[in-house]
C-alpha cells in the first residue's frame, strides 16, 4: 500500500488520517447514544486528538538541521497551505471570531478582510523571494541582507515582541480548554496545554510542526463545518449555509427593528450584576454604518491586519519550507482558500446563532419570552452556572428584551449546537477543534521565536563554530524555556492586561514589513537606514500605544487610531526614517546589490545553502 | 536592457496590477460600504457579503491568478524552476 517515500504518500496518510477521525466522531456519537456521560465524550475526543498529534511530533524527530528549522524544504504545496492555515487560524479565530461578528456585525468583518487580504500581499510582495533566499528564520534575512548582527538582532528583537505578545493568549486558550475537557483547574490546564505543544515540536522543529499543524488543521476544519452545515439544515434555513441565508439575515434585520436595538449603558449593566466580559446585541447584523469616520474605522483597522499579517514571522517561516519558489508561491494560495473555508464559515455560524435565538417562530427563540421560561432551559442553567450567559430584567417586566440578555463572544461558537439541539458529540468535536487552533498557533509562534534565539542570537552571534549537534540542543532548550515563559504569564491570568491579538499585527508592522519589502524591492536600501527604521517604528508605535491605551495612558484617540491600529503610527514613521537614513548613507556594496538581484529571479540555487 | 532586467520589468508590472485589484476588492469598494449595502447579491445587502465572503473569495481567486501568471512570465524569460 505504501510505496515509495514519505512525502509520496502524504495524500494517503492524511485521507486515512481523516477517515480515522470521522470512524472515531461515529464511534462517539454511538457511545453517547450508549449511555457514556457527556464529560467522559469530552475528554475522550481532546485525549484521543492531542495523543495523536505528540505521536506525529515523535515520528517526525530529527538531528539535521535543515530538517529542523526548514522541515527539509519538502512540504508539498499544498500541505504548506493547510499546516500555514492551521498556524494562522488560532484559538482565538475558532472560538471568537463568530462571536465577535455576531456582537460587533459589519464594522467587525473588518478583521475578515484584513486577516485574508493581507495574504495578497504576502505573495507578491514577500513569499517567493524570502524562499528563494533561503533563510532559516525571518531575522536571517534582515540580517543577511542587510549585513550585520546589529540590524539581525533589531529584528530579533521585533519578532520576539510580536510573537510574545501572540503567544501567551494561545497558550492561555489551549489551558482554558483542557481544562474544561478533562476538568481540571485553569492553573494545571496551562501546563498540560504546554506540554501537548512542546511534544508537538520538540523533537522535530519545523517538520514535527509541519505535520503536526496539517493533522490539526483536519481536525479543525471538520469542528467547524459540521455544525455549522447542521445548524443551518436543522432550522431550514438551507442546505449550504453561505448561499443561502440571505433569507435568515432579512429577518434578522427586521427583528431587529421589531425588538430594538439598545445600547445599555455601563450603570445599568454594573448595576444589574452582569459579569464582566459578557455583552448584549446593541449593533445592526447587516447594517453599515453610515459617514466618514465609520469608513475610516473599517479601513484603517483592515490595514492594520493586512500589513500585520504580511510581517508575522511564524507565517512567513512557513513559505521558506516549500521546494522551490513557486510553490511557494502556489502555497500562499492554498493557504488563504483554507483560511477561507472557515472564515467565511464564522459570519453564516453568527447569523444561525442569532436567527435561533431571536426568531420567536423558532423552537429555540428565546428573545420575548418569559424570563422564567427562558431560565429553567437547560442549556442556559448549564451556562449562566459557569457564567458565560447573564439575564438581567432591566425593566422588570418578566419578559426576555433583546437588550437583556447577555452572552460571552465563545458562547457563540461552543453553545449554539447545543441551542439548535446537536448531540453532545458535536460539542465534544468542537473543544477538540479549539483545541487544535490554539496548539497549531502557539506551536507556530512558539518555534518561530526559539528558531530566532537559537539560530540568529546563539549560533549566529555568540558561537558561530557550533557544532550541529550543540546547534540543536540550544534549539530544544530554547524552545522549552520560550513555552515555560508563555506558559507561566498565561497562568498569571494578566492576558487581558497584555491586549488584543491585534497588538501581535501592530508590532509587527511597526517593525518589520518595510525593512522586509525594502530589503527585496528597493537595492539602495541600507543597513543604518534598516536599523533606524525598525527601531524608530516600533518606538513610535509602543508610545502611541502607551499613550492612547485606557489602561495605560487612557488619552483621546488620534484620527481614530486607537489601540488596535497603532500599527499606522510606527509603521509609516519606519517608513520615512529608513529611506531618509538610506539616502544619506552610503549605497549597499556591490555584492549585496548582486544579491537583492539573485532573490528576484526565481531559478537557481537558493542564497543561503541548505545547512548554514 | 538585460533578460534579467527585462523580467524584472514585466515581474513589477504584474505586481502592481495584483496590487491594484487588491486595493480595489479590500478598500474601495468598503468607501461605498452605506451606499452599497442597498444593493442585495444572492440576497444577502452587498456590502455584508463582500466583507463576510465575497472580497474573502477575490482574494483567492488573485493570488492563484497571480501566481499562474507569474510562472509564466518567470518561463517566458528562460527562470522557470525545473523540479516539482
């Protein structure tokens, strides 16, 4: 059955792989009908997952190093597109972001966009040249590039900030979903999280994660599509989801209107004792907001993830794992269309969500209904105990307004198949697809951080005449020590002090997409003009944030730029600094211009060699 | 000019053209985002369905366009990749 090597039979692998999960999904479901408790289903499925991917990061151990930090450069293209999607989409994307599209509605699908377009500038402007160099690590181009360990360490630096700041959320999501699997405290589910992701990565680098993040991307594409193909079939509201809820949404519209739309305000909500983090609808499902700032709003934040996730160094890395430049190329595509898949997946699970429960001809319509009606359903018994959703009678008239009742944005994804009355199987399916967001991306940033220490920091400047052996254990032990420091701030639970997501894309942009573009697209581009452009843009954009952030400074926002779009401060000033210092500087020698050069012609051998 | 500069040439057009249909498809339609949001595609408002699938959609439609074409100017000028 199989014949020839590893990388012919991936297609095989992985199809029984998946079969594998489905007879295993089949197997629960007859199981809960056989009387298994639902805990028992729960811890059944994140077991059964994360055992298989640790034994996955085990078979895949290595000793060379280009098999470590380059996954041999042999990962298919369209295997790069699937384990890049799984690195991509974290815990947060899987269970937030249809709760966020539900609470926040067009001017949040801003995220959509930016999360997705932003691939289009990966390919043209980044992927195949940054493949056709050669590098180890996003650093090892700044600093082969531009020459130097000054610049290299810069963007050592930016990358260590971006990826930090992303890192201890997923680390954060993977503890808060194993411990709610496999009941145990929030404090020991951050550690066994770590340990899932460092089994996962240890022994193999890159190509541990790369087949690691392609299981996981599997598992949690099946998670979301299920139900969300289910929910739709279950309520009528059509066969295939995203064609076809124009309908639901016109309705939606309209109760809206029926309802109302209020906007509690923050005493009343501090009054009634509603948790914190939980909030009502108060914004239009489909309606777009209407003027100049509301415009800008949108925009600019699409920017800001855009050009962030054009600089994110644990994305980038994995285009530097393909066999040549245009499948690298060829992978930033498959990438983006199994983003897609479930992207434009979240805002049709957000309007089933809503539908089932706003819609009073609906079984599940729980909006205008009597408030002690509502409270005795099971599913909101189970929730309010662990207060994930909040009643609060505002004006005591016993019925459910739209404006009384609360949910956390996860509730959107974890409790709506228990809303629209799934098996509990499914529910059990999708912690094990969180699950598999959150190590994929913590996996990916994890690695792409300790690869940074080990290869540019260790060998590159303290001990460049190490061997490949001590090479590899200071890679190990960097990483262990990269997710102990992750793994201990998320158990300090001051992820909520540290930010949003969106900070990672900020930094990131701040600091490195013009270096990055510059280094390909623009030859008089300098070393002086490099350094100065990093560290000024990141400067700036780490004032503005300190000083616009509420928790920190608190001050007015500029032009609307607020905390999330920082990034449009640094990065334009990274901008101006780096060509102005560029042109007052001496123009790069002419073997560096040869190079710049060699990056933009696709065939040929690769700058850096295979092992260096 | 040189096959290398000549390639380069042609390499940078195509760039700026992708670029172009990604401005279009990522800010410029979202400028009109009120004013479209009357119209309706597949019965969804269109402004809702660009940001919630269709401009998700164009974006993946371009990078595979992009990158075929690419491969192509890359063997007009003799720098196409023999493995694979």
């Amino acid at each position: 059955m199989f014949k020839g090597g590893f990388i012919q039979n991936l297609p095989k692998i992985y199809g029984l792989y998946t079969g594998g999960f489905l007879v295993f999904i089949l197997m629960m479901a007859i199981a809960e009908q056989a009387g298994v408790t639902a805990k028992t289903i729960g811890i059944l499925f994140v077991a059964f997952t994360v055992a298989i991917y640790a034994l996955i990061g085990y078979l895949s151990r290595t000793i060379q190093v280009d098999a470590y930090y380059l996954a041999g450069r042999q990962v298919p293209t369209v295997f790069n597109g699937m384990a890049t999607a799984a690195d991509w989409m974290s815990g947060a994307s899987f269970v937030a972001l249809a709760g966020g599209v539900y609470f926040g509605g067009y001017s949040y699908m801003a995220f959509l966009v930016g999360w997705t377009g932003g691939y289009v500038l990966v390919s043209t402007l980044l992927a195949p040249y940054l493949r056709k160099f050669g590098c180890y690590t996003v650093p090892d181009f700044i600093g082969t590039r531009y020459g130097g360990n000054g610049v290299r360490f810069c963007a050592v630096l930016v990358l260590v900030l971006a990826s930090f700041t992303y890192v201890t959320a997923q680390i954060n999501a993977t503890g808060t979903i194993a411990a709610r699997a496999l009941g145990i405290p929030f404090e020991a589910g951050v550690w066994v999280g770590l340990v899932s992701i460092l089994l996962c990565s240890m022994l193999g680098g890159m190509r541990a994660v790369t087949w690691t993040q392609v299981a996981q991307y599997i598992v949690l594409i099946v998670a979301y599509l299920i139900p969300v193909f289910w929910i739709s079939n279950k309520i009528g509201a059509g066969v295939f989801p995203h064609l076809m809820l124009g309908d639901e949404v016109a309705r939606i519209t309209e109760l809206e209107g029926q309802f109302g739309l209020v906007k509690n305000s923050a005493a009343d909500v501090k009054a009634a004792g509603v948790p914190g983090g939980l909030k009502s609808i108060a914004v239009a499902h489909a309606g777009v907001g209407a003027g100049g700032m509301a415009v800008w709003k949108y925009i600019s934040l699409a920017i800001c993830m855009m050009v962030g996730t054009a600089s994110l160094p644990h994305i980038l890395m994995r285009y530097f794992t393909t066999p040549s430049v245009k499948s690298a190329r060829k992978s930033v595509a498959w990438s983006l269309f199994f983003i897609f898949l479930l992207y434009s997946s979240a805002p049709m699970l957000a309007t089933l969500s809503k539908i089932s429960l706003m819609d009073p001809n609906l079984p599940t319509g729980i909006i205008g209904k009597s408030i002690s009606d509502v409270q005795s359903l099971e599913w909101v018994k189970q929730w309010s105990s662990q207060k994930q959703v909040f009643i609060a009678d505002f004006n005591g008239d016993g019925i459910l307004q739209l404006n009384e009742w609360f949910m956390r944005t996860g509730v959107v994804v974890l409790a709506t198949p228990e809303v629209a009355g799934l098996p509990y199987v499914i529910s059990g399916l999708v912690a094990a697809g969180g699950m598999a967001a959150a190590m994929s991306t913590a996996d990916g940033l994890v690695l792409a951080i300790s690869n940074a220490l080990s290869h540019d920091v260790y060998y590159n400047m303290i001990d460049p005449k190490a061997d490949v052996r001590k090479r590899l254990i200071v890679a190990r032990v960097l990483l262990i020590l990269t997710g102990a420091a992750g793994a201990y701030i998320a158990s300090m639970r001051i992820t909520s002090i540290l930010g949003a997501v969106a900070w990672a894309f900020d930094f990131a942009m701040s600091g490195l997409f013009f270096p990055l573009v510059l280094g390909v697209w623009w030859k008089r581009a300098t070393r002086e003009g490099a350094i100065a452009g990093m560290l000024s843009g990141l400067a700036a954009g780490t004032a503005y944030l300190i000083y616009v952030y509420p928790k920190f400074l608190g001050n007015p926002a500029w032009l609307g730029i607020d905390h999330l779009r920082f990034g449009l401060i640094g990065a334009p000033v990274c901008l101006v600094v780096m060509v102005v210092v560029s042109l007052m500087t001496k123009a790069p020698d002419a073997a560096t211009q040869r190079m710049v050069d060699e990056v933009r012609v696709p065939s040929g051998k690769a700058i850096l060699g295979r092992a260096h | 000019m040189s096959n290398k500069e000549k390639h380069w040439q042609k390499t940078k057009g195509h760039m700026i053209m992708t670029l172009v249909l990604w401005a279009f498809f990522s800010m410029v339609i979202f400028l009109f985002g009120y004013e479209i949001n009357g119209m309706s595609f597949l019965g969804y408002p269109l402004a809702y369905y660009m940001t919630a699938q269709g401009s998700l959609l164009a974006f993946v439609i371009i990078i595979f366009w992009f990158a075929n074409k690419q491969e192509k100017i890359d063997e007009e000028f003799g720098f196409g990749e023999k493995e694979d």
